[in-house]
C-alpha cells in the first residue's frame, strides 16, 4: 500500500492523498495496480489536522483496495454506523398522563396532531382523544 500527498493550494482546493494497492505475481512477474484518490477535509469540526489526514488515508487505502480487489462497498459501515448517537425510540403518549393533558392543551391552542406524532408514538385511545380536541 502506498499513499501519496499533493498540496493542492491552487484555487483554493483541499489537500489530497492518492494511495495505491499493489499485488504483484513474484513468480509470473504480473502486477496490478489501483488506485484512489481522497480529499483531506481540514474544516471538519471535532478533529485535529493529524486526526483529518489520518481519516483520509484511511479511506483512500479503503477504496483502494476495494477497487483492486472488485469489494462492493454498498455495505460500508459507515454507511450504517449512528457514531454513537442511536435513534431514540420516541415516547409513547397515553391518556391520563401529564404529557397527555399538555397535548390537549397544544391542540387547544391551535397545535395539531401531526405534530404531536412527530414527538410521540400515540396510543389509539389517546390519539381517539385528541381527535376530540382538535374538532372542537
């Protein structure tokens, strides 16, 4: 594996990093070569310049030997992967609750139920309710 840097500078593009996978046939004197080519993002927010660069040639040399190997990357954990920051299962809302009383009170207030169901998983009885309120 092989990475390059070019300071691209010019018209104010980012840095990029070429880095190239190699297999070569040591008996039969074939080689293959691929290569990818990554810019650095030196304005992402949470990471040092050493964390940018080392997150590009990460990726370049991912690509890279995707390519060279034919790996679909479709299934990317990337892709998939939430950082951290699971999507929370909204809050069931129920009659006879404190939140319920303050939907009403929304609705009342001219709210509607398509925003209450935006924030919370509505029961059939309470949303039954609701209905009610946003009637009247």
């Amino acid at each position: 594996m092989f990475a390059d840097f070019f300071n691209s500078d010019k018209n104010n593009f980012p840095p990029i990093m070429k880095s190239t996978a190699t297999i070569h046939d040591v008996e039969g004197g074939n080689t293959i070569k691929c290569s990818a080519i990554v810019g650095v993002d030196l304005n992402q927010k949470g990471m040092q310049v050493p964390q940018q660069f080392g997150s590009a040639s990460s990726y370049g040399k991912k690509y890279a030997l995707g390519n060279l190997l034919l790996i679909d990357d479709t299934a990317d954990a990337d892709a998939t992967n939430t950082h951290g920051r699971d999507q929370k299962e909204k809050p069931v809302l129920k009659t006879g609750t404190d939140a319920f009383d303050k939907a009403i009170d929304y609705i009342k207030s001219g709210g509607t139920i398509t925003a209450i169901n935006a924030k919370y998983k509505v029961d059939v009885a309470a949303k039954a309710e609701l209905k009610k309120y946003e009637q009247a």
